[in-house]
C-alpha cells in the first residue's frame, strides 16, 4: 500500500534531526519506486497479451513475482500465456530479459558480484547492508559472485571479434606473470596474466597505462598468451611497432612465449623484470650483504666483467664457517651465476639497448595487488572454479568490460524473440493520448516545533 500525503507530513513533522528525515523519505520513495514500476509492468503484460491474442494465444494463468531491483523491491502480476501445438511462456518475462528462479535482477546481481569480488563475502553483506536497500546473505552473496563470474568468464574467453581499424603504435608492451593463491585439498590455483599496453603516461601524483588490458586464466599461461594473440591481431598493426615484452622468465614466461604472440613486427625486445632479478640477488646472497648490494650494481651497470669479479669475490669470502655451510654457500653462488648468465641478454636496461623511451616496464608485477588483494592471505583459499570465477571479475573490471559482457548475454536472449515481440514492446511503451498522470496540488504546513528539524527548514526557506 502506497503512503498518503498525511503520513509524508508526519514523517517531516516528527523528524528531529537530518537523519531521521531522510531514512523516512528514503523509505516512502522507495515504496513509490516500486509501486509505478510494478503499474508499468502490468500495463506492459497488457499490450503484450493484446498483440499474441491475435495470433491465438489465450491465458493460462496468472502468475505473480517478486524481483530486487537496484531501486527497490517490486511485486507484479503477469500472464502465462498458451496455444495449442506451443509451450506456454511468459511474454513479459521474456520482453524484459527477465531470468527464470531468479529473485533479484541482473543489474543486482552484477553489483552484488562487483561487492562480492572485492571482499570477502560477509563484509560485502553489512557493506550492502549499509549503503543500499539490497538484503543479501554471505551465502546468496557467494553464489551469485560465482554466477556472475563464471558469466563472465565465458564472455572473456571469448570474446567477439573487433571492428575498429587496427592502430599503429611506436611502441607496445606486453608483461606477462603468474600468482599463486591457496587453494582446497588438491587444487593448487594459479592465476596466469598477461597485459598489453601502449606505455606509461606520467603525472605528477601518479603514473598512469596507456589503453592497457588485461587477460587471464587459471588453466595455463597458454590460455591467457592464446587470448593475448587475437587481441594483438584484431587491435594494432606491428609492423612497424617496436614491442617491447617483460617477465620474471618463469616457466610458461620465456622469451619464446612472447615472440609466438607477437608475429611481425618491426623489432621486438624482451626484458627480465628487474624486481625478480634483484630478489635473486637477495635470495643468493644473503650471507654476504657488502656483495649483495655491489652486485645488485654492477647489474644495473650492465658489467659482466664486474659480475664475474663480485662472484669470484664473494667464493673467497667465504671461510671460518663448517664445511656443510661452505658447500651450500658456494652452490648458492654456482646457482646465482648460472641465472645472471642465462638471463643477461634481458638483464639489459633501456639506455644499453638505444631505445628512445626509458620506462614502462614491470607494471605486470605491480599490478598483481589488484588480485593479491582479494585472493591471498587472510586464510583465504580456493578452489579452482572458484578462483577463475572471482579472477574474470576483477579483469572484467579492470579493462571496463563488465557491462559488456552481461549484456551480450542478454542480448543473446531476446534477439531470438523476433521483430513481434519487439514490436509489442514498442507499442506498449508508447505514449498514450488518453493517458495522464494526475497530481493534486497542496500546501505543506509546518505544525511542528520551531526547534524541530521541519522547523527550522521552515525558518531558511520563509
């Protein structure tokens, strides 16, 4: 039942502070929300029926349902629709892309995914709780995330192909990285990424990627390469782009994988991420931290000579200590060795390889905090599903196509309906002459106290 006008007044006239005012209009407007669209879907079930009463349709029966929209909960009633030789369905359902068993709307549920995605899921219960007339439960909140995401990650996987005319680029950067996260009894969950990027656009306060996107899988680093491929292929012209790739080097990360998805270009050069080569310094010789650090700067001096002379160094430093500690020590430094001189090729910094641009690798690294943040630590583990379904989320997110993704589901779903249906739709949304909205006109009077709230809107507005 719609509030009257009476029980506005008195929400107005016994609110006290700015807070009580506004959680009682929040709550009447809600309800008149509610209340007109849940009028408009009737009307529109209406000029439906009359459209498939033509063609031979009769009722069957009238069903009601109650679906959460993002303005407030609505109730309707709408006709089940039959014919002999057909299966009955419900038109209005199928005009407003409504899914069937399914208490809240899309657009709900991609905003309790978007919650569900960011934190854990009894925390997005109270932020739903807080900040929207949306009542969820941790439970309700898990399974649409998963929902939602395993939407779309179908949608990421494959995705359509694009229209644009390729670009050509003076340079592009393409990172590849994998984070490993806990997961349940055997599942052992590893998200494998891959961003594209046109550079690094600088600013005082922060720097920010030029039209970066990223991919993802937690099959293999082949998956998330393989889309990489035909994003390349559809969006830029490299044939005379220099690209420019980075890696940790790690196993599914080789120089290999990237000059596979690259094709033809005019020059390609791949880099070591400089954070994972410092680490290994760290990691090797950590028992001697005056070579560690002359070390770390004969690197990023790109001396070999110096490296080899700093090694050699650190083996002779090494007495007064048990024999066992001695040849572990010096199969750290053997290890050590082996790992600069296998990666030196792409331990080579931007000056020593005469490119024009000095930065904009190493953001792959960076950019994990954006999973990591959600999906590790905390106790946190997950299953494999799980951890793919969450993942195709924050990518969708982060490269601005979540909305495109549930809509090309949607669309999916009522293009079959055909040009009648649509048809009907148009007509019943159209603007009828006969029909006017009436108001009635008044006057609100303050009875209240001059020291209430009401009061003393009345004193700014007299």
């Amino acid at each position: 039942m719609l509030p009257s006008l009476s029980q506005i007044i008195d929400v107005l006239k016994n609110s006290s502070t700015p807070i009580d005012m506004e959680m009682g209009l929040s709550l009447w407007l809600k309800d008149l929300d509610s209340f007109i669209v849940g009028l408009l879907f009737q009307r529109l079930d209406k000029e439906l029926y009359a459209t498939y009463y033509e063609k031979g349709w009769r009722i069957d029966r009238i069903e009601s349902r109650t679906i959460q929209f993002i303005f407030g909960e609505v109730r309707f009633e709408r006709r089940r629709l039959r014919k002999k030789g057909e299966k009955s369905f419900l038109p209005l359902d199928e005009a407003l892309g409504l899914e069937k068993r399914k208490g809240y709307s899309l657009n709900v549920r991609k905003k309790i995914a978007q919650m569900g995605s960011q934190m854990p899921f009894r925390q997005a219960e109270k932020g739903l709780r807080i900040c929207s007339p949306i009542s969820a439960s941790h439970t309700t909140i898990h399974s649409i995330t998963q929902e939602i995401g395993g939407k779309v990650q179908t949608y990421l996987s494959k995705r359509p192909s694009r229209k644009e005319k390729r670009r050509r680029m003076s340079h592009v950067f393409i990172e590849g990285d994998g984070l490993h996260i806990a997961g349940r009894q055997s599942d052992k969950p590893v998200i494998h990424r891959v961003l594209v990027h046109e550079g690094v656009k600088a600013d005082k306060k922060r720097h920010e990627l030029i039209e970066p996107m990223a991919f993802f899988s937690v099959k293999s680093s082949h998956e998330a390469f393989e889309q990489t491929a035909v994003y390349l292929d559809q969006t830029y012209d490299l044939k005379q782009s220099i690209v420019i790739s980075n890696s940790d080097g790690g196993r599914g990360y080789e120089a290999d994988r990237f000059e596979a998805i690259i094709g033809m270009c005019r020059r390609h050069e791949h880099f070591r991420d400089k954070f994972h080569v410092h680490r290994k310094i760290k990691t090797r010789l950590s028992f001697d931290k005056p070579m560690m650090n002359r070390l770390t700067q004969a690197v990023r001096a790109y001396d070999w000579k110096r490296v080899e002379r700093i090694l050699a160094t650190a083996q002779s430093r090494i007495v007064d200590v048990p024999e066992t500690v001695t040849v572990g020590r010096m199969e750290e430094i053997r290890k050590l060795h082996a790992y600069l001189r296998r990666n030196w090729p792409y331990v080579k910094g931007f000056y020593e390889r005469d490119l024009s641009i000095d930065r904009g690798v190493g953001v792959c690294e960076t950019g994990h905090r954006f999973y990591s943040y959600r999906m590790k630590r905390q106790g946190r583990s997950w299953t494999t599903k799980g951890a793919e379904h969450v993942g195709a989320l924050l990518t969708a997110e982060r490269n601005s196509e979540l909305d495109t993704a549930l809509k090309s589901e949607v669309d999916e779903h009522v293009e079959p309906l055909g040009k009648e249906l649509k048809g009907a739709v148009r007509e019943a949304l159209k603007k009828s002459k006969t029909d006017t909205l009436r108001v009635k006109t008044g006057k609100l009077t303050n009875y209240a106290s001059t020291s209430s709230f009401t009061g003393i809107l009345a004193k700014m507005f007299g």
